[in-house]
C-alpha cells in the first residue's frame, strides 16, 4: 500500500483580467501551497477495476480521483485495478483545490505505479482537462498564474502562516461568475508589484461572495479585526497572514466557523515522490 499526501493552496489573489471568445474568464493570481493535507492510500488488487473509499458523496463519475485515474490508464505498460482510499482534512467547496489535488496526486502516483512514463509537462497537460488549478498541484511548486490558470511562472515566497476560516456555507463557482457585478477588467499587473504591496490584492470574487453568502462576510469581518482578510479561489475559504502581535490561540478559539492553522510550503512533498 502506498500512503501519501495531497497538499491544499490558498489563492493570494484572484484578478480577472478578461474574457476570451469562448467564454473562458483570463485571470492572474498566485497559488501558494500550505501544509493541510488529504491523505491518500493506493492498493493494488487483483479484481481490475478502481474503487473509492471515503467520499462517498461525490458520484463516481464526477469524482476527480477516478476521472485521473481513467485518464492515465491509457499510457500504462502495467495496469492493476486499484482500492484508493482517502483521508478527507481538506473541506470541500473552500476555494483551497482539495479535489485538483487530489487528481494531481493520482496522476502523480500512477505515472509510476502503472509504469506509464510521462513527464511532469505531459501529466500536467492531461492535468489541465481536469481543471485549471491541477497543473499546479502536478508542478508542485507556488507559481504567479496567468491564462486560466494554466501558464505558471515558479515563484519563491517567504515563509509564512496563515489562519484560514471554513465558512458553513458551499459557494457556486457559477452563481459568481454570472454576476454582472463581478470585475471582469481588472488592469494586469506584475509579480514585482505584489511584492511591494500585497495587501492591495484582492480577490474580484469577494465583495459578491461577501453579498451573497452572510457566513463569508462574518468570518472576513471577524479576520479584519487582525489583519487583511482575503477570500481564496471561489470558495468559501478566507485566510489572514500571522503577525507576531496576534494571540493564534484566541483568534482560533473565538472563530465564528471552522479554523485553521496552517503554513506556507516551499514545494509540495510529492515532488519528491517515488514507488
């Protein structure tokens, strides 16, 4: 049995840029990888087929574990059916890419365990049909994004912790898009801008997730008290950076939802991974 991890992100902005012709938003934004992780387990079996155990609310066919994996079977030389059992730490539906990760994380292991020999480009290309945050999470290093998410420049950003808050509440990444209020011609920008300000970047999706969801607006008034809150992604999520002057303890305990502690990654263990 193999066990490994499957590392969440946090958007440290999210701008919209523009719209291409087939309706696809243009953004920038900056993934930063933090240490909550999904665990998940891969056992071969004789039976070939692939079962999931531990998320059984998400039908098989839309589960983005199954889907990597059916995706890769093609490019195996050693094909096993495979039980795949996860460990849930990640919430759903809070903008930290729980289930593009766990896609890379089975594109990852499978390239390996079934022999199929592809490169990190090529696992990150059939990454991308999966959704625009995979590749990140194949690449498994923080990255300024541009495109959809798909171009990725490899960053270095100081070490950092972050209080994360898990609103009650499941955010519709397409009730947000249609808003006609949402920003869609925020004036691109540059890394070497953000270093010298990033408290001046936000993310375009927050003051109608704020509007539309009560809960995220009551934990992002609750983190402002301590710093500059900030929505990741679309989901729920919202985080705030850890000063020295803050009491984590307190912060954490009075929190109006779930909280989190967490902190910020160089690169993702599974870069380092091997069978």
């Amino acid at each position: 049995m193999i066990r490994v991890p499957s590392p969440a992100k946090l958007n440290l902005f999210l701008h919209i840029t523009g719209r291409r012709e087939n309706g696809y938003h243009e953004l920038q934004s900056i993934f930063q990888l933090i240490d909550l992780y999904d665990w998940l387990e891969f056992e071969q079996t004789d039976v070939h087929d692939i079962s999931i155990d531990g998320l059984n609310s998400v039908d098989l066919q839309h589960n983005l574990i199954f889907r990597a994996a059916e995706m890769i079977k093609p490019f195996t030389r050693h094909v096993t059916g495979l039980n795949i059992r996860i460990e849930k730490n990640i919430p759903m539906g809070a903008g930290l890419g729980g289930g593009s990760s766990n896609a890379a994380t089975t594109l990852i292991v499978l390239n390996q365990l079934w022999q199929c020999g592809l490169n990190t480009e090529q696992l990150a290309e059939l990454g991308l049909k999966l959704g625009a945050d995979v590749p990140i999470f194949v690449h498994g290093r923080n990255a300024w994004a541009e495109g959809i998410g798909e171009h990725l420049t490899f960053i270095d950003l100081d070490q950092k912790q972050y209080i994360v808050l898990k609103p009650d509440c499941f955010i519709s990444t397409q009730l947000l898009f249609s808003q006609k209020t949402l920003t869609r011609d925020t004036k691109p920008t540059k890394f070497c801008a953000y270093q010298l300000k990033p408290s001046d970047f936000r993310n375009n999706f927050e003051p109608i997730a704020r509007s539309l969801y009560p809960k995220v607006d009551e934990a992002m008034q609750y983190l402002d008290q301590f710093g500059v809150a900030k929505l990741t992604g679309t989901g729920a999520c919202v985080f705030v950076e850890v000063t020295s002057n803050m009491k984590i303890d307190e912060i954490l305990k009075n929190s109006p939802c779930k909280s989190y502690i967490v902190n910020s990654l160089k690169e993702s263990p599974l870069i380092y991974f091997k069978v």
